[in-house]
C-alpha cells in the first residue's frame, strides 16, 4: 500500500476553534485555548501517524490586520502556512457572518491549493440555520467538502479525518513516526504559563504579555524551570504581580500543575516579572522571543 503524507495547515478567522480542532486531531494539547481572540501567535505543528500516512498539522494565528509589529509577524506565520501547504483545512463556525467573503478567501481560492471546510460549533445552532451556512461555504467553494464538527464536543472529526486522508498527497513521511510536533519543552512551557494569564487577566494585559524561559533543568526527578514575565509597562507589571504577589502566585500554580499533567514529571516553577517597554514593535525584543 502507498504511504500517503502531507502538510495540512489550519487557517481561519479568530477565536472560531481552529486550535480545539487541532488538538482534538492530534489528540494532544500543543495550541493553548481560550476564549479570547488571537489566543495563537506562533505556528504550532502537530504530527499525526498510522501505518500508511502522516498528517502534519499547523495550527496558525486567526487572520487579523495588523496593528503593531507583532500581529505582522503573526500575519507572516498565516501567510507562509498558505504558500507550503499541500492541504488548507480552512475553519469558519456557525456565528460567522459572511466569512467567506475577503481578501484572504480570494487569495486561498487562487492559491489552487485543496480545500477542506470545518463548520465548528455546530453545537450551537439549529439543523436549518446549519444547513443554510454550509450551503453558502459549498457555494464558495465549489467542489471542496464542507463538513460540520464541533471540536469541543468531538462531533463529526472522523468524518473530517477521512477527508484529509483522501485528498492527502502519496509521499514518504516527513518526520520520524514517533514525533509528534516541531517544538521543545521549553516552548510548551511558556505557552502553559501565557495560557494562565489569558485566562486569570482582562483587558490589554494578556496581550501585553510575553513569556521567556529563562532556564529549563531536567533532572531525573524534577524539571526546574525559571521564567520571565515581560510587560510593556511599569503599571502592568503590579496588575500581573497583584496584591501581596497573590495573582502572580495563582498563575504559578495553575501553570505548574498544567506542566506536570504535560510532562509527566514534577515541576518546580519559578515566575518574575520584568518590564520591557513597547516590545510589541521591537524588532530585535521579537526576534529574541522566537517572532522572527
């Protein structure tokens, strides 16, 4: 039997699901989920295996325009996950209104590349009102399945796996079969802490936020991991601290116990807080934090 192998790369608005979806594809968490917009900021793979395939998934940041440095390189993973893909798993839901109107839907129709649409969160609507929505995407792009699922409640995934396989390229695997993304530990675990202070902060601050790690030590019994915080203003940096350093602790230890399920090993976690003004739209502070 040939091997089939490709790279399938998730693209979609904000906040529509694509990262749930992806890992529910996966069957790890590796994209962090919240319900604020632009959650994602990196590329993120997730590499799927069996006997006679491998499905290499990028998650990437929800289309936006730009309004500082960062979103553009954001914009600049969305854009290459368009140039190298052998497959868009373009993901809409059910609440988006006219979504398959735009410059991006234009450019991703005439990138000639196969499409796959997710209607996510079907869950959240009515038999009628669904079938009005993916008769508009069968309109759009004609020919290409459009296939309703609700990550969250792993509705209809296989349905949508079986797509991929079909339309998935013959070709040797692109990864040894015991992988399972392109990123280090080091990388999980900033997300895991980002992830904590997205969910426990409102407002600007969980978009003002950037985690370094600044050391990573696995020994065999404990990792022991020291991170920094960065903020873009002093008055941040009391807001992520909180009172008698309790918002600070709490983040701490949520982050520490998500690592622990992640890695399998104890975790000791150190977290300070630094100041690093307007890094958003420094070119050199986004290089440094792997934007570049």
């Amino acid at each position: 039997m040939n091997h089939k192998s490709g790279f399938v790369n998730i693209l979609g608005n904000p906040n529509v699901g694509k990262s749930t979806i992806m890992n529910a594809l996966v069957g790890e968490k590796l994209s962090i989920i919240t319900a604020k917009a632009q959650t994602t900021r990196h590329r993120i793979m997730g590499i799927v295996n069996g006997e006679d395939f491998q499905i290499v998934y990028s998650d990437t940041p929800g289309i936006l325009k730009p309004q500082y440095k960062l979103q553009e390189t954001m914009m600049n993973f969305v854009n290459t996950a368009l140039s190298d893909a052998d497959m868009i798993l373009y993901i809409t839901d059910v609440n988006e209104k006219r979504a398959f109107e735009g410059d991006y839907i234009d450019r991703i129709k005439e990138s000639g590349i196969p499409v796959i649409i997710a209607v996510n969160k079907v869950d959240l609507t009515n038999q009628d009102d669904l079938e009005k929505v993916v008769e508009a995407w069968y309109s759009a792009f004609p020919g290409s399945p459009v296939i309703p699922v609700s990550g969250l409640k792993n509705f209809n995934l296989t349905s949508l796996l079986n797509a991929i396989l079909d339309k998935l390229p013959e070709s040797p695997p692109f990864f040894p079969k015991d992988q399972l993304t392109d990123k280090y530990e080091r990388f999980f675990a900033s997300e895991i802490i980002r992830e904590k202070i997205l969910i426990n902060y409102k407002k600007e601050i969980p978009y003002s936020v950037e985690i370094e790690i600044e050391s990573f030590k696995d020994e065999k019994s404990i990792i022991k991991i020291r991170a920094l915080i960065h903020v873009t203003r002093d008055s941040q940096k009391g807001i992520i601290i909180g009172h008698k350093g309790l918002m600070l602790k709490r983040v701490g230890t949520e982050a520490r116990h998500d690592m622990e399920d992640f890695f399998k090993k104890k975790v000791f976690l150190e977290l300070y807080v630094k100041v690093t003004k307007d890094w958003r739209d420094k070119p050199l502070a986004l290089k440094r934090f792997g934007y570049q």
